[in-house]
C-alpha cells in the first residue's frame, strides 16, 4: 500500500527540476499527479538537457509516471478548461515569479473561490516581499547566497556537482503537500504556502553554522570540523582516485588506525589538515601508497567510516527503469 492511498489530484505547473522532483516523489507515493504544460515553450527542461534530439533523459524521468495536460492559461478556453481541473483537484503546485498566476486569472484567491479546500503551493527562488522576490535565480545563487559554497572551499569556491538547492526544494515540496494534505483532511479547508530556495539554502547555512557555536566561533573556508579542516574528516589521494574518511567519533578513530597499524597517530584526530602537522602528513602518504581498490580490500572489516570517492558516471544510470529504482532507494516501505 502506498502513502498516499486515496491517490489525492495534485496539478503540477511547475518546471525545470525542483518541482517536477517534488512531484515524482509524490506520485512515487501515490498520488496522482497531472503536468500542465504550456503548448508553445513546455517545460525548458525539455531541450535544455538533450543531447541526442529526444526529450531530456532527467525530464523523461521526473515526469514519466504523470499525466500530462497541455494548456494555454492566456486562452479563454483553455483556462477554462483549467479552472474545472482545479475544482477536483486536492493540491496545486507552481513555481512561477509573483504575479503571474495572478496576471493569468488564476491566482490563490480566485482558485480559492472554486475550491475552498485547495492546497496551493508556490516554490520559487525567493519569498514574497523579499529583497529579491522579482528576481531571478539558480542553484548557484541560492548556494551562493546561503554561506555554503563560500565555506566549501581551500583555494577558492567552486562550482558544486549537483543541483543541491533545486533538490532540497523538490523535498521541501513533497514535504509541505503531504503536511498540507493532511491538514486539509483534519479541518477540511485548504491554505497557501509558498517555499523560497534561496532561503531554505540560507536556514541549512545556519544550521551548518551553528555546528560551531555563535557567529564568532565560526571558523574559515577549509577550517572547520566539516569541510576539510581536520585530519579524521577528509578526503585524501590515492594512486588512483580519492577516498573519503569520516571518522569523527573515537571508535571509528581507532578502527581506522587498528586497520594500517598505526595507533601511534591516535593524537591527531582532530589535528589541523594542514602542510606541517606530521599527523595529516602521515596519512596523506599512507593514502597515497595505495589503491583505492587497496583501501577497500583493507577496510572492508574496519568500521571506519571510509568510502570512496565516485564520479557521476559511476552512479549513472541506463534506462528510465533503472533510474526510477535507484532515485526512489532512500527509502524502503515494511
């Protein structure tokens, strides 16, 4: 049996990444989830990441367990046609700038009218009233602007691998409509949320801050407990690729240098990661020495917390199918 049995309607006239996720995990969780689609341009995921003239393979997989409905929201017609969707439907999702649904005719308070009890859902770059709430915006911005990309560094920031903020708005999403579904069955009315990545991206700098303390405690790109600072959190070089060390605690600690047989650096735990200290020398040069299938054959009794470091293609998959399996293995329902 799925989360969502009674399989809600939720209408999904977002685009690009962060809310077609939203709406894959949900229709993963049952629900039935219809994508409308403007006629002319559609969804800029589309051509923006195709590479052999189809449609996008991530588009493809985000949005191959949906319905899909192509309208034009300008057309008297079709708007209509929209309006009568929205009066059975249980959520609404969206992502457009402030203004535009409402320019369109179908803004909160109209849809309201129709459907008293409507989850309505706005996720945009920045909230309403806020500085930035006409502006545009990307994953990088909104990294940028948090204090992660600036705190995830030694020689520089860098341009991270992954759409994290996009992500982390389509979890925010599917978070927000399962909360608003219920509140929705417990009082029978429904409400207006509104999701900004730019500072759900700036509450996960915070949190990331206050590891540390108050803001005077916060130590420098490349200095800190978690991002590279010290000798038992790291990742170091092998002869072939990198390898990952996460040994916080003690025991992991001492199981990693039971593992190489060298207790005698249990001092340096939390040493700096830094040219000069002998502690972080003496593992960058074990590390060095070795494989990284080495490594693996050695630790793979040693509960150390050690993996390796994986590009893209190594996690890539081949086929939708696949894909959808491996997208949806967080989790596992008993």
């Amino acid at each position: 049996m799925r989360l969502l049995a009674d399989k809600p309607l939720i209408l999904d006239l977002t685009r690009l990444l962060p809310g077609p996720y939203g709406t894959f995990l949900l229709s993963a969780y049952g629900a039935r989830v219809v994508k409308i689609e403007d006629p002319f341009s559609g969804d800029y995921l589309k051509a923006m990441m195709s590479f052999d003239g189809q449609e996008a393979f991530i588009y493809r997989l985000l949005n191959q367990n949906k319905e899909k409905v192509f309208l034009n929201l300008k057309d008297p017609v079709d708007r209509e046609k929209f309006l009568a969707m929205v009066k059975e439907a249980k959520v609404l999702v969206e992502s457009f700038r402030p203004k535009v649904m409402e320019k369109l005719g179908v803004g909160y308070y109209k849809l309201k009218e129709i459907n008293p009890k409507l989850i309505y859902i706005n996720l945009g770059g920045y909230l309403e009233g806020s500085e930035d709430a006409d502006k545009a915006g990307h994953d990088l911005n909104y990294l940028a602007q948090s204090g992660i990309l600036g705190y995830t560094y030694k020689d520089g920031p860098v341009v991270i691998g992954a759409p994290i903020a996009d992500f982390a708005g389509g979890l925010a999403l599917s978070s927000l409509v399962m909360g608003g579904l219920y509140y929705q069955q417990v009082t029978g009315q429904g409400m207006y949320l509104q999701i900004g990545m730019a500072e759900l991206m700036e509450s996960w700098g915070v949190l990331a801050a206050a590891v540390y303390g108050d803001k005077k405690r916060v130590p420098g790109p490349g200095e800190g407990l978690l991002n590279g600072g010290v000798v038992c959190y790291n990742v170091y070089r092998a002869k072939d690729g990198y390898l990952s060390l996460g040994a916080l605690e003690e025991k992991f600690w001492v199981n990693f240098l039971k593992a190489i047989n060298r207790e005698d650096l249990k001092p340096g735990q939390f040493t700096p990661a830094v040219k000069g200290n002998r502690y972080y020398e003496e593992i960058c040069a074990f590390f060095a020495g070795i494989t990284v299938e080495e490594a693996l054959n050695l630790f793979k009794d040693a509960d150390c917390c050690l993996k390796p470091v994986k590009g893209l293609k190594d996690v890539a998959v081949e086929s939708l199918e696949e894909g959808q399996k491996k997208v949806l293995g967080f989790f596992v329902q008993k």
